[in-house]
C-alpha cells in the first residue's frame, strides 16, 4: 500500500510557526483557510507541486477547522483553454488531495471585481488612461527616477465613470484604454506606480464566453478573489513579495469585502538541469522539441506521471525541499534520489536485456527447458515468486562482455567466468563475429556443480553475476530511455538560446529489447526494476493488452557527473 504519511507531515517551517501562532492566538477564530490558485495556462509542472502541498497540506494538518480551495484564476481568455483547467484538477487529485466543495473561478467574481473598480472610481483612487503601452512603461520611471503622471490622470471621477462603463460595453478596441490605480507615480516600489487594473479585451472566455470584453489584471482579481473567498493566508512564491503592497492596497479599499487575508511568501522550486518557464514549456510543446505536455521529459506532473514518478515520490521530495525565504537551486539527483527510494519498494524485479548479445551454451541439452524460481520483490515476500525459464542459448547485455578486459571488469570475457543469476557459472570459449567483426554471438560452457550459488571446485569464486534472458523465451518489446531534457544545469540563465541546450540524447528508443516472459502481460501503469539496469514505467498511454511500452523512470544510481555531462 502507498505510504501516505507525507500528506499531513510532523514538520517545523516559517510558514507554519507562523500560521501555528495565528491558530494560537485566535485569529480568525481559529481557521485555515488556504487557497491553490493556479492560472488555466498551462500544464502544471514540479513546482507547482511545492504549492499544491503546502496549502492542501496545511489544510489537513490543520483539521477540522481548516479547508484548501482550487481557484482558477483565468483573468486572460487568450492563454486560457479548458484543457488545461482538466489536467490541473487531474494533477491535484494524483498528487493525493482533494478540494471537495470548494472550487472556484475568478471569473466566479467578474461582476463583483467590475463593481469594485467602479467604487475605486468613485472613490477617485483609478482612472482611465489613453496611454498605449509603450508609452506608460516611458511615463511609469526607472528604479532610480521616478515616473511622471499620465495626462489623464486628472479626469473627473465623472468622466472616468463615463469611459470605464462604454469600456465594458465593447465601444473601444483592444488596447485603446485601460484602468489604472491611482497610487503615487513616484513610489519606490514600481508596482505601485499606478498600476493596470483591467484592459479592453475582445476575447472569448472559456466560461463566461462573449459576455466580457474588459477583464481585469491578475493583480487586482488575485487579492479580491482571495478576500470573497474568505482565505485566511494567501501564500504564494517569493516573486509576488513586491506585490504585496498592492494586494494590501486593494483590500484595504475596496468596501463590503468579507475577510481579510494576508500574503506571506516562500521561495520557489527551481531544479537543475530543468525549465520551469511556463511560456518556455509551451514553446517546446508548440515548436516539437518534445511530443506534448505530458512527455516524459517534461517537468510536468503529467510528464512525470508517464514517465512512472509517484505521487508519494513527490510528495517526499517537497518535504525534503521544505520552505525558506531564499531563492536556491536544488539538484535534480535530489528528486531523482526519492524516485529511486519509493520505487524500490513497491516495483517487481525482471529480467531484460536492452541492448543483447547471444549466448550459447554448448554443453547444455538443446531441447531442455528449465524453470527457475525467482522473487518478485527481495524486500517483500509477499509479492510472491515467478518462474524464469532456462535453455540452451540465452541473451545478455553487450555491456557485460569484452573481448579485451581492463583492469577491474568482473564480467564475462575469452577464458574468463560469470555467474548468470539464479543458475550457474559459465565460461566464455570463443567469440564468433560477423563479417564486419561485430560480435554475433558468445559460445560458453556451464559447469552443473555451481548451481545453487555453490563455489566452482577447484576454481576462484568469480566476482561478476549478471542478467540474462532465454532466447527462446524472450518476448521483443520497445523500451524508451528518458534522460534529462538540458544538458547544463541551468539552461534558461545568461542570454543564451535554451534551445541550444537541450540534450540530444534525451529520449533513446530501443525497438526490440528481449525481455523475460512474464512482462508480455504487464499491464499499463505497472512498475517494475529491470535488474541491474534501472526503474521502467509500462506507458499508460501507448501500451496495449500483450504489448507493453517500457519507459525509463529513473537509473539505478545518478549517471551524470558534477559538471552536468554523462559518464562515460
């Protein structure tokens, strides 16, 4: 059964001091109320996962006065579409939490957030601005000069009122005008410097269709959203702590809100080796760099669940990151290393040989068949034990032969011996080549008193014991071979292309790995450990009833070196 003590973890971080404190102290007579606000953009990738459980976590460890809410903020119809607010509800709900009753959108609030903007008119905090855009970044100042006010800023509260209700009845076209917050044009913080708060937009919106054409900024929907929705602690990633004092402006003078929240910030999740750009995933979507949101070298939740990634796994990993203040980098060989974990204990172990050289067996029976008894899991008994067959010729991994050892190979070689695991020893005698002299095929001789892991009389225990697969048994399967998409650590820093980074060996398709017999009937969504080769996932999208597709989840062990290029 999957562990699922992640979900409500014993843990001490700054965010939850904090909110233990709230709790303490009575605020807010004792409730949680979290939200995840994702954007319908876009599919949700790793970092998103951070969030995810941090406030659906927060909310369960803090039960029953406690609750997490998934709103869609889809302020911008142009970027928005119904596929992706589907797959952010299917990657919350893989990842193990659920929102129950609690789903909304900001579109929920359109009528609510115009009304808003018209007391904000009235209250002559906003106006309405002829500015083009190039124009109000020129007008809006530097970080060390401040900006100059608009022309219009000093229209009537009349006038302003007159523009924004013909702005809504559709009577200018896109960009002509907007709405702007009336702050202070010379206010250190550039977010303050009388800010867009809705725009002219003639786009049709996934929900609310044609009835819109202005739509409000994600700045001013955000905050409003949050005080509707009753949220007690608005936490969001450490980019949006500049924008907390617009989101604190807006709450504190917009009249007749029902709560009010506040916003405290955490650092976000960056990976190595790894895009997390929204727009720059899209690209690689949009471009065929890759074959959609869920491939599996995406950082996506869809693409890590292809690929065989556990929900537990992430789960684990985002505890391990935990929460600090700081932007950071964390390696990927730390995600990579909690796949690794959660999947030695609950994939079965198989035979495959990827890349096969045959091996025959001289002086064994050619029309005997033998079964040997092998564990499907060394680490549960309860998993049960399978039967491998055995016969005259068998594959294994060219890897594991050369004619010319260096010194240290343990494995097969002219002369030299091996164990095959579960059988017996053999002894490699000649090299048989093809015309171009690649190897065609091994011939060995096995010695019957070594079975059993018993020690060869007369002879030095040998050191290497491989895989194999029966020849006549092994079934042809399409193996892939995902690898880490970039090849620097950090591919989208300086000014470079990221897509000049990108690995050209992400992705291996090996079209006819001889696997053992038992994996013709694995079945999609299955895990398993190819021995002494690493974790493969049975594609849930491709495979068939009697023809599984294998993708790699991870390796064995971490096959990059530290400065981001793959071992030889």
């Amino acid at each position: 059964m999957p562990d699922d003590s992640n979900l409500t973890p014993e843990r001490s971080d700054f965010i939850r001091d904090m909110i233990g404190q709230d709790v303490a102290e009575g605020r807010n007579d004792g409730w949680v109320i979290t939200r995840f606000p994702p954007e319908p953009n876009g599919y949700l990738h790793i970092g998103h996962a951070k969030s995810i459980c941090l406030n659906f976590g927060l909310s369960l460890e803090n039960a029953p006065k406690a609750r997490c809410h998934l709103r869609f903020d889809d302020t911008n119809p142009v970027k928005e579409d119904t596929e992706y607010v589907d797959s952010i509800m299917e990657d919350v709900r893989w990842l193990g939490f659920d929102w129950g009753q609690y789903l909304f959108y900001a579109s929920d609030y359109f009528e609510k957030l115009y009304a808003f903007a018209e007391q904000l008119i009235t209250k002559g905090l906003a106006y309405v601005d002829d500015l083009t855009s190039e124009q109000m970044r020129e007008f809006r100042g530097t970080l060390t000069e401040p900006g100059r006010d608009s022309p219009h800023r000093s229209r009537t509260v009349e006038e302003n009122l007159d523009l924004f209700r013909r702005m809504r009845a559709g009577e200018f076209s896109d960009g002509a005008r907007i709405l702007r917050a009336k702050i202070d044009m010379a206010h250190p913080n550039m977010n303050m410097r009388d800010p867009a708060l809705y725009r002219i937009l003639h786009a049709h919106h996934h929900r609310t269709g044609d009835a819109w054409c202005i739509y409000p900024m994600y700045d001013y929907a955000h905050p409003l959203s949050d005080a509707l929705e009753g949220i007690t602690h608005s936490l969001c990633t450490l980019e949006f702590e500049h924008h907390r004092p617009l989101y604190e402006w807006l709450i504190n003078h917009a009249e007749g809100l029902p709560s009010n929240p506040y916003q405290r910030e955490f650092a976000r999740l960056n990976l190595t080796y790894t895009v997390m750009s929204k727009r720059k995933l899209l690209f690689l979507v949009k471009e065929g760099h890759v074959s959609g949101w869920d491939d599996p070298r995406m950082p996506t939740l869809s693409g890590f669940r292809r690929r065989g990634y556990t929900p537990e796994s992430i789960r684990s990993f985002c505890l391990a990151v935990g929460l600090t203040k700081f932007k950071s980098l964390t390696d990927v060989a730390v995600l990579e290393h909690t796949i690794r974990e959660d999947l030695n204990k609950r994939a079965l172990r198989a035979y495959a040989v990827l890349r096969p050289i045959k091996v025959i067996i001289e002086n064994y029976p050619e029309d005997q068949v033998e079964y040997l008894e092998a564990p499907n899991s060394p680490d549960n008994p309860e998993a049960g034990i399978r039967q491998i067959p055995l016969c005259r010729e068998v594959y294994i991994e060219q890897e594991d032969f050369m004619e010319n050892p260096i010194a240290g190979f343990h494995r097969l070689f002219p002369g030299g011996e091996v164990r095959l695991k579960f059988a017996f020893c053999i002894i490699c005698k000649e090299v048989i080549k093809n015309a171009d002299g690649s190897i065609k095929e091994l011939i060995c001789t096995f010695d019957d008193t070594t079975r059993h892991g018993k020690k060869p009389e007369g002879r030095t225990k040998p050191k290497g014991i491989i895989h194999w697969v029966s020849a006549r048994h092994a079934i042809d399967a399409e193996v892939r071979l995902y690898d880490r998409l970039f090849r620097s650590e950090e591919p989208d820093a300086g000014e470079s292309d990221f897509l000049e980074d990108i690995n050209p060996d992400s992705l291996t398709v090996i079209q006819n790995a001889k696997l053992e017999p038992s994996l013709k009937e694995a079945t999609a969504g299955s895990h398993y450990q190819f021995e002494r080769v690493g974790y493969f996932y049975v594609d849930p999208k491709d495979s068939q009833a009697g023809q599984p597709f294998f993708n790699r989840t991870v390796g064995l062990k971490d096959s990059w070196a530290k400065e981001g290029l793959k071992k030889s």
